[in-house]
C-alpha cells in the first residue's frame, strides 16, 4: 500500500462530467489498495473570473481581500469532488488550505509555505478515506488567508508528498506529460518518458508550461517522485526524478517565452561599478534580469542591455530613466517584440556542438540573434517576437527531429 498524492488542475475538474472523470481516476487508486490524498485548483477559468469580478469594483484592492477572494475557488472544487466521490460510493473529506495545515508567509498572492502542519492530514487519512484538499492557499501568522501566487495548486501538492513523505506526487493536466516543445507549436513534438529535475526546472522557468516551477523546485529539494500525466487519457505520463535514465537523447526540450522585454542604458561611463550600479538598482525593486549583453568599450563609453519580464519593463525603464545621471547614460531604450528561444538539457557543456547546431538552424531560417546566454544545462538566444514560432521550430528540427 502506498501513499499517492494526486492534483488535478483547473481544465480536469472544469464540469460536471470532469468532475467525475477525476472521482473514478481517485476511486480506483483508492480501492487498488492506496492511501490517496488529492489536490486540486479552481474549476476552468474561476479564478481568472474572480479577478476579473474584483477588477469590477477596484483597481487598487489590497492583497488580504484579494487572497479571501480567490481562495474561494478550490473551496467550490474541493467540496463537489468530495460530493462526486460520495455518490460513487467513495468516503472522502475536503479540508481547506488551512485545515490541512499550510502556515505561510505573510506575503499576500504570492505567500511561501513555511510548512505543512500534518497532524490532521494523518488523522484523516488514517480513517480510510480520500483527502481532498484545496490547493493554492494557506493561512498566515495572523490568521489571515493567502494565496501561492498563479499555478500554486502544484506547489501544494508536493508540498504535501514532502511532508507526508507520500510515495508519488501525480500532477494530473491537459496533456499527456512533459514534450520536447509545446505540442500546439510544435507538431512533431514527442513525449518524455523521464526528465531530471533540473532540465524541469529550467523548462518550467523558460516558459514551458506544464509544472509550476516552485513546484520542482520543491520537488527536487525533498525528492519527491513527480509524473505529470493526463486526466483524459489513461496512458503513461512522463516521470520526473532526480537523474533521468540515458535516452541517447541529450537535448530535452526547446521551450519559448514571450513574456520578456529588452532595455538599453546607451552610453553608460566605461568605468568600474556601473554594471554593479544598474543592475542593484533592479534587484532592490525586486525586477529579475535575465539574459545581459555588453558592448565593447569606445571612446570611454559602452551601453548594457538585457531582458526583464514584461511586466517589470515599465517600472524598470522609469527606475533608470531617473537614475540615469548616475551612469552618466545618454538614454534608456526598450523593445517589447522580443522573444527567448531556449534549448535545455543536462550534459550539454561537454558536447561542443549544441550551440553551433542551435545557431544554424537560426541562420538557415535567417532569423537574426540579438542576444546569448549559455550554462550548463540551457542554451538561450533573444530574437524578435514574430519569429519565435519559426525558431521553435527548426531548432527542434535540428535537435530532436
Ligand atoms: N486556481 C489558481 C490559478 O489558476 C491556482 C492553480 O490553478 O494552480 O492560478
Ligand atoms: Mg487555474
């Protein structure tokens, strides 16, 4: 008998008819002989509705409300599951973030689990019967509600296969596990049967959106067993551990991310400190730089350009617009049309060709780079937004085939 943690997210317990998809998924498990707690999200779009509803009355709303109001979605979708496993004869329990003791920070909408309190959680599961457990949210110090932050329901769900040190966390979706590509993008895109936790990691990281990537941070952190595998479609998932079996394949995954911007200080002093200067600047606002570029120093000038999120690029070119006599800068420009391709896999540092291969397939779609970033695992380039899907494209071509 094994102790299985199951989440299912938005799109798998969406209606009726879903809803009790996953109550059979749950059912069987249990009466194979497990102990089965499961987590789930808000149904489909509730939660974007919810937000949508606060937007109705005010712009401005503070974090406590918004996270009393956004916590009520898993509330709806933990207790009709439970409803539908009754009336397939299954005992279940729902129990509320806070319920199933998730202490948080006090940072409302994006709260860090402190830790997960068990104490209930064993008690319940210890009468025999399904767990089912509102993700996403949590209760702080002051006893207030909070939230994870978009896509936390996964955070849950191995935060509690790490504190129930549970035998396999099963993250249940849409599609059918982890792909080389995204399959909507990419049509020959394969299926992984295995991934390391840190290919995961940067995959999830660089835009790939299948797993939350707290979630595989914390996966990897307690060695929890992750497979990501459908709701719809009962066939193998893919299995993510902390070293992934030899494939022959090195490269796991071509991933893009549109949600970057690209800025340029022009004409900074080319002097020591002004790289440390910019770009603590940044950090004190909390705004992550990404891939950073620097030009070669001309007539005691050089200009710096990197990438933020999009959603950071106005706070960032305002901060250093202001600031910008410091660097004795000439401007800040930016560009929104931008794209990062990435390819990731583990070992690629000792094979001299990735990049190469990667800059090629570039160059015979004549799709021009602007910037590079490499480490061990990742190679990324920074290329305009409008050919993101061509590059996709061919680098898989060149890599996976
Ligand atoms: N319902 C929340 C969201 O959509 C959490 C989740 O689905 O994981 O962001
Ligand atoms: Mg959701």
């Amino acid at each position: 008998m094994a102790l299985i943690v199951q989440k299912f997210g938005g799109s798998s317990v969406a209606d009726r008819d879903r809803l009790f998809n996953v109550a059979r998924i749950v059912a069987d498990t249990h009466n194979a002989g497990n102990d089965v707690i499961v987590v789930v999200s808000a149904q489909g779009d509730t939660t974007d509705d919810l937000l949508a509803k606060a937007g109705e009355i005010t712009c401005d709303a503070s974090g406590r409300e918004m996270d009393m109001l956004l916590a009520a979605g898993e509330q709806i979708s933990c207790s009709l599951l439970c409803m539908a496993l009754s009336e397939l004869g299954c005992r279940a329990i729902s129990l509320l973030g806070w319920q199933a003791g998730f202490i948080t920070d006090r940072n409302h909408q994006r709260a860090r689990i402190r830790k997960v309190d068990t104490e209930r959680l064993e008690c319940e599961i210890g009468k025999n019967q399904v767990v089912v457990v509102a993700g996403f949210q949590g209760i702080n110090r002051a006893d207030d509600l909070t939230t994870l932050g978009r896509g936390g329901s996964d955070t849950s769900a191995v935060a509690i296969a790490a504190a129930m040190k549970a035998d396999l966390c099963q993250i249940y979706t849409d599609v059918e596990g982890v792909y080389t590509a995204d399959p909507r993008v990419v049509g020959k895109a394969k299926k992984l049967a295995e991934i390391s936790f840190d290919e995961m990691l940067e995959l999830a990281t660089l835009g790939a959106q299948v797993l939350n990537n707290r979630s595989v941070e914390l996966a990897k952190k307690y060695a929890v067993r992750l497979e990501v595998l459908s709701s719809l479609n009962p066939v193998p998932g893919t299995i993510v551990k902390e070293v992934a079996a030899m494939e022959g394949m090195m490269i796991k995954g071509v991933a893009k991310d549109e949600n970057v911007s690209a800025i340029s200080v022009l004409s900074v002093h080319d002097v020591p400190g002004i790289a440390f200067k910019v770009f603590s600047l940044l950090a004190q606002r909390k705004i992550n730089v990404d891939l950073i570029l620097q030009s070669v120093g001309r007539d005691g000038t050089k200009d710096l350009s990197f990438t933020v999120p999009s959603t950071d690029r106005k706070a960032a070119v305002e901060l250093l617009t202001e600031q910008l006599s410091r660097f004795g800068g000439t401007g800040v420009q930016y560009d929104d049309g931008v794209a990062k391709v990435s390819v990731v896999g583990a070992g690629m540092q000792s094979h001299s060709n990735v990049a190469s291969t990667m800059f090629e397939a570039l160059y015979e779609n004549n799709i021009n780079i602007r910037m590079i970033s490499t480490s061990e695992i990742k190679i990324s380039v920074l290329i305009d937004a409008k050919d993101a899907n061509k590059a996709v494209n061919a680098i898989h071509e060149a890599f996976v085939g």
